[in-house]
C-alpha cells in the first residue's frame, strides 16, 4: 500500500432512541442488541480497518453504565454498526461514530488480462 492508494470515511449514526418510543433498549432488561449496517460511498480494495466510538450517550442514571459498541462482518462494501448491553441497563439513546481505513483504487491502478 502506498500513501495515493489509502482510503479514509467517516460517518455518524443514530443507532435508537428508544426512550422515545419505550423500545426495549429502555424498557428491558438482560441482554439487547441493536444492529445497523454501514454500507460505504466508495468501495475499498481490502477490508478495512473500522473504529468505531460512542458519541451520543444518554442512559438512567439509576442503573449500570453497560456497553459494548464493535465493527462485525466487515467487507470491502460494508460492516455491521452493533451496540449490545446487558443487565439491568437502562439507555435512552445512542450515537456511534465510525471511521474506516484501508486501501483504494489509485488513478495509476490497471488491469492487465
């Protein structure tokens, strides 16, 4: 991989607000996950490398803080957004940003058949 061929995106995404709606998120208990699927603008050579973060988090303040936020079946096109909690965690409502390295088709790239 050379510095031309290297692709970087970004994104954000509201993954529930269940407090709006009394979703299970905010109402269960146990363990509940949430899932949305990041398709990218551009498609990259490989896989990337994708990190994801909370940037919106907004829970009860009377229950465990419990969270796990990852990057799953991650393809060239794609990955899969998941946030998951457990117990008696109570959230409202979460925004995860994510961003996604790897390589790309560079101007200079052909194909030889």
């Amino acid at each position: 991989m050379t510095a031309s061929s290297i692709g970087i995106l970004q994104g954000t995404r509201v993954l529930f607000s269940d407090f709006a709606t009394d979703g299970v998120m905010w109402t269960g208990s146990g363990d509940r996950e949430s899932r949305f699927h990041v398709i990218f603008s551009e498609a990259f050579r490989r896989p990337p490398a994708v990190m994801v973060g909370i940037s919106l988090w907004d829970m009860d303040h009377k229950t465990n803080m419990r969270a796990d936020i990852s990057a799953e079946n991650v393809t060239e096109k794609g990955f899969q957004l998941v946030f998951r909690t457990w117990g008696d965690t109570r959230i409202a409502r979460v925004r995860a940003d994510w961003t996604a390295i790897g390589p790309v088709r560079d101007d200079d790239d052909w194909d030889v058949a």
